[in-house]
C-alpha cells in the first residue's frame, strides 16, 4: 500500500488529465509536526438558520451602532440579536449597493443616491454638494466619510463629522491615470482607490480643508475590474485586478495570489456580476469571490484555494457577510434568509451540503495499472442518532480519461454512531492508464480525512 496524496486546493486545469485536484465545500488544514498525516481535509462551516427579513433577497449586511443592518429587496431593516428586524426605510431598486457607518449615522450607498440612518432618522442625503456628484461606495476614516463619485476619478467627503452635510471643496481626483475609480476602500487609515487601470494610495496628512494627498509610492500600474470585489482580509486588502488575476496588496505591491486554475476561470466569469466578502473562522482568514457560474474561497492562512457551491446551483448562495452578536451573519442571494456559518451545521439553511474531494491522476505513464485497493482514513463512527446521517456514507466514482466521463462505484458507510473502528475500503477496482479518484459526502455529518492508501500494480502516485 502507498500513501495517495490528498489534495489541498482546486487546482483543475484546461488540460485536465495533468491537474484534476478540486475541493467543494471543503479545505485544507496543515496539521501539527509529528500528526498522523501532514494534513488534514475537513467540511466546509454549513449555515445555521436564524431569521428571515424582509420579502425580498438579501443584498448587503453591515454591522454598526452596536446593531445589524440588512438590506432585503429594495428596503433596510436593523436586525437585533434576537432575529427580530425592524424597517428603516426604502433606498430603490439595488444596484451598487455599500454600507458603512461614523459611528453615530449609517449611510447606504445604492448608487448614484445614499440614506441615512442615525437611530432615530431614516432618509436620503439630499445636500446639493452631494446629488451633484452622487456615490459608487462609502468608507469611514479619521471622522470623515469618504465616498467615490461615479464615472470619474474623484471621490470626496462629508464635512468632517457629518454623515448629511457637504462641502463642494471636499474632493480630490486620482490623477496618477486618467481612469475613472471603480472602487474605494480604506485600509490601516489609508484611503485605496481602485481604478480600472490603477490603483492610488492616499492619506490623512493633516492639512487644512480637505486633507488627503497621495502617500509616496503610492501609485500601482495595475487596476480592478469591479469594485464589489474588493475586501480586507489577513491585515490587507483583495482584489480582482484588470489582468485576470486576484491581487493582494503587501505593502506598496500588488502581491498575485490566484492560481492558473483561478485565473482560467475568471477569464470564462461573469465579470461585471462578480462580489466579495470575506470572514474568519477556526483560525482560517477566507476571501470569498463569486461569480454566477463559480465561488472561489482563498484560504490566506494556507495561501490554497477551494470552492463553495450551493445545492443545485453553479456557486455559492451566501453573498454577503456581516460579523454581529458573536456570529459570522450571512445573507442568502435568492430569498430572505439570514444565517450564520456554523463549523457544527452539515447543511445550509436545512438544505443538503456536498463536501468533496477529487485527487491528482494516478498516471501510469501510457502502460495499464491495475488498481488493487483503495482506502480512505477518515473519522468514522460519526453517524447521527435517527435520520439521514444515521448511517453516513462516502461515494467513490472515478474517471479514466481525466475527468470526462464518470463511473460510480458502491458507497461505502463511515459508520453509525460509535463504529469508531469501521473502515472505508475498495478493492478490485481494475485497470487504467490514468485514474482520478473522487469521493463526496452528503449526510449531515461531520468529515475529517486524514490519508488515503492505494495499492496500484504498474502505475506511479
């Protein structure tokens, strides 16, 4: 018997039979020295159900004033612990949609128009040194609101403290490029602005009137393709850049992190429709990005990316995030649903969750192997007490010709609760040039994969 390598990232390439590793709602986490195996394949968090708001999809969630706030259809509610929400008022139909908060006032942007809440007040700005510019985005810095105007390189300011009062002098323009922003995020008190040709790197220098200036350095020859991709994990800033590569900002230089299998799926994306979020969990830091057709995760604490995938669907249903009461609050993209992401939830909003793995090939380099024994060592006797899950079980199929057609073998049971000696075993499973291996769970229990083990006449791992 050999030790099979356990994938640790989706890594899938055009030219499949050369990388067919994928994870699905499943991650990697190194183990410690002197472990059983150097890692460890585990479940991806489910989602809890906790409360339901509004009547339409979930578009945006943001924590502030000590409070949840929710965008659901074309209205804001404030969610309390509790779950009970509560409507402010109706910002319009959504398009770019972004929230932010001084601490006393919660704007929402949903551009080109913004409103406000300041705990006792819902409505829209409507100071003529704001409609006359309009807003992309809004951050908080140094007691400033910050917003982007659209179809420019400016952005600008509330007067300093305010959340509804303008000032016409309150701007200044990225001019390192002449592009218009797209996006605009504050980092470590750095005002980041996104254009789709570059990005500035601005700050507070203290001067009079409105006080940012671009900081030295401060200009990147690279820029972002939709500001909804942005999002600060890990002591940094992420980003879809303009050449089809997800970026992160180490410093002045716009580190690559994304992988050709990545890349080769952007290229292939929708764009334009394209979000982020990101959130932290059992000490690993994850970027989100969807798109319609995809959901890559980027752990930052491996630096390996997995994807997300929602029953039945070609992405992620979660699409936004918001951390409140102790929870990591997420929204869900085609109803009302509000959740939370529970590493101790096998499922998603009560429905069924698919975690799987799929390995390199087995390549017998052009000679016949013959494949004598598979298994797989994983926490077993894990089952649930009645129900699906009672006896849980793991498929097994494999391909012969890298990934194009499929065949399925016989499941295999983890094992009831207590069986913490079964043993996931295949044999006899015959002959190939060049094997993949894939294997899936989707009862409602908990999977931790150690090793797996092949016994392979003729080829090599």
């Amino acid at each position: 018997m050999s030790r099979f390598p356990l994938p640790i990232a989706s890594n899938e390439l055009r030219s499949r039979p050369a990388s067919t590793a994928r994870l699905l709602n499943a991650y990697a986490e190194q183990l410690p020295q002197g472990a059983k195996s150097a890692v460890l394949l585990t479940r991806a968090a489910g989602v809890a159900d906790w409360t339901t708001v509004g009547n339409g999809v979930i578009q945006g969630a943001h924590a502030a004033l000590g409070s949840l706030f929710v965008v659901s259809g074309t209205k804001l509610y404030e969610v309390d612990e509790n779950g009970s929400a509560t409507e402010l008022g109706d910002i319009g139909t959504v398009g770019n949609l972004d929230i932010d908060s001084n601490g006393d006032t919660v704007v929402v942007v949903n551009e080109p128009n913004a409103f406000y809440w300041d705990g006792t007040t819902f409505g829209q700005i409507t100071d003529a040194d704001f409609t006359s510019r309009g807003a992309g985005d809004v951050e908080f810095v140094d007691n400033w609101l910050l917003f982007r105007e659209p179809n420019s390189g400016r952005f600008f300011g509330a007067d300093l403290g305010s959340a509804t009062s303008f000032d016409a002098l309150n701007f200044a323009t990225a001019e390192g490029f002449p592009d218009d922003l797209v996006g605009l995020k504050v980092d470590h008190r750095d005002v980041i602005l996104f254009g789709s040709e570059s990005v500035e790197i601005w700050g507070n220098v203290g001067i009079a009137g409105f006080p940012f200036e671009r900081v030295t350095n401060g200009y990147l020859e690279i820029g972002c393709f939709n500001g909804r991709t942005v999002a600060k994990q890990d002591n940094s800033v992420f980003w879809l850049a303009n050449d089809y590569t997800v970026r992160r900002l180490d410093g002045n230089t716009p580190i690559r992190v994304s992988s050709h299998a990545v890349e080769q799926s952007i290229v292939n994306a929708t764009i334009g429709s394209a979000r982020a979020f990101s959130y932290s969990q059992d000490g690993h830091l994850f970027y989100v990005l969807t798109f319609p057709e995809v959901t890559w995760v980027y752990d930052a604490t491996t630096q390996q990316w997995h994807e997300r995938q929602s029953y039945g669907r070609d992405n992620w249903d979660v699409i936004c995030h918001a951390k409140a009461y102790g929870r990591e609050i997420v929204g869900d993209q085609r109803s009302n649903k509000v959740g939370y992401l529970d590493p101790s939830t096998y499922d998603e909003w009560g429905n069924t969750l698919v975690m799987l793995w799929r390995y390199q090939p087995i390549y017998a380099e052009a000679n016949l192997a013959f494949h004598d024994r598979l298994e797989l060592v994983l926490e077993t006797g894990v089952g649930l007490t009645t129900g699906q899950g009672s006896d849980p079980e793991v498929l097994l199929r494999y391909s012969n010709d890298g990934g194009q057609t499929w065949t399925a073998l016989p499941n295999r049971s983890i094992g009831p609760i207590g069986r913490y000696d079964a043993r996931v075993v295949w044999s006899r499973l015959g002959s190939a040039r060049q094997r993949v291996y894939e294997m899936s769970v989707s009862d409602p229990v908990r999977v931790n994969v150690t090793d797996t083990q092949v016994e392979v006449r003729g080829g090599r791992l």
